[in-house]
C-alpha cells in the first residue's frame, strides 16, 4: 500500500518539505525550554540568561514562530478551580474515508481540549472537560448523532496523576 497519497491526505492535502523541518539548535532549544517554563519572560530577561543579545533573542523567537515551532503563549489554568470537575477519554470509530471531516467537526466542539488520529480498533482519541455528567451526556449523544460516527467508547478520568504537555528538551 502506498502510504504517500495518506499522509498528504493527514497533513491537509499537502507534501511536508524538508524546508519545513529546519535545524533547530542549542540556544533554540534553550529558549524553547526557557518559554515553556514562563511564556511571559521578556526578550532581556531570556539574553540575559543564556548570555546573548536581545536582538539575537528577539530574532530567534520570530524564526521560531514564523517555523511553527513556537505555536501559541497560554496559561494552564485548573479545570477544577474554573467549574470543570470531569474529564474523559472517548474512543471514536468513525467511517474511513471521513475521518478527517469527523475530526475537524470534534476540534470545532468547546469542551474538548485534544483530538488525536490513532492506531487500533478505534480511529479517534479525544480528551474532554465537562462542568458535570449532563454536559458529557449531551457531549456524547452528540458525538453519536454525527454522521460517519460508528461507535464511541467513553472512559471518564478519576484522577489527573500527571498532565504536563511541555515537553523537556535537551
């Protein structure tokens, strides 16, 4: 099976070049980890901890969003603390040669903070925030209601033991 017309097909009809994925090095990586610990650090206060000019950091960070590489500054906030006690993993089937369609249609959805196109028994994997079980209720029936839905399986979160999506570089 020729997989190249597929990943065309995941990255939105188009080829990924090799432009796209350029070198990145150790002071990128630095201000990578730099920004990930604190998105709110001013350009002098990373220069002057990695002992570079800030012109050098202003320009590095530019590239690095112009690469795509820096995607969004945000803060985490506790789901809990702003009304959202309840989490939950659903597992989608949905018909194959509308995934995609099904996936951008989920991503349109409030609640839901990931969609992930997955390997296995089920096409799908999404992670949802709710206020309560009624707000899941309805998140599901929705779900089900959505054309080239097939089946979902729904696992609810009874403890966050770790949620971390910064990634540590080295």
């Amino acid at each position: 099976m020729d997989v190249k017309p597929l990943m065309e097909t995941r990255l939105g009809g188009r080829k990924l070049e090799k432009s796209e994925v350029k070198a990145i090095d150790e002071i990128d990586l630095q201000i990578i980890n730099l920004l990930q610990e604190d998105s709110r650090l001013s350009f002098n206060k990373i220069a002057r901890e990695l002992g570079i000019s800030v012109g050098t950091a202003y320009n590095r960070i530019r590239s690095l969003e112009e690469k795509g590489v820096l995607k969004a500054y945000t803060v985490i906030v506790d789901p809990v603390k702003v009304g959202y006690s309840l989490t939950a993993i659903t597992l989608i089937q949905a018909e194959g040669k509308h995934l995609t369609d099904v996936e951008k249609e989920i991503s349109r959805i409030e609640n839901v903070i990931a969609v992930y196109d997955i390997t296995g028994d089920y096409d799908i994997a999404v992670i949802a925030r709710f206020k309560d079980r009624f707000d899941m209720n309805n998140f599901i029936k929705g779900l089900l209601a959505m054309p080239y839905v097939k089946r979902t399986v729904t696992n609810v979160i009874l403890n966050i033991v770790k949620e971390d999506f910064r990634i540590k570089l080295p």
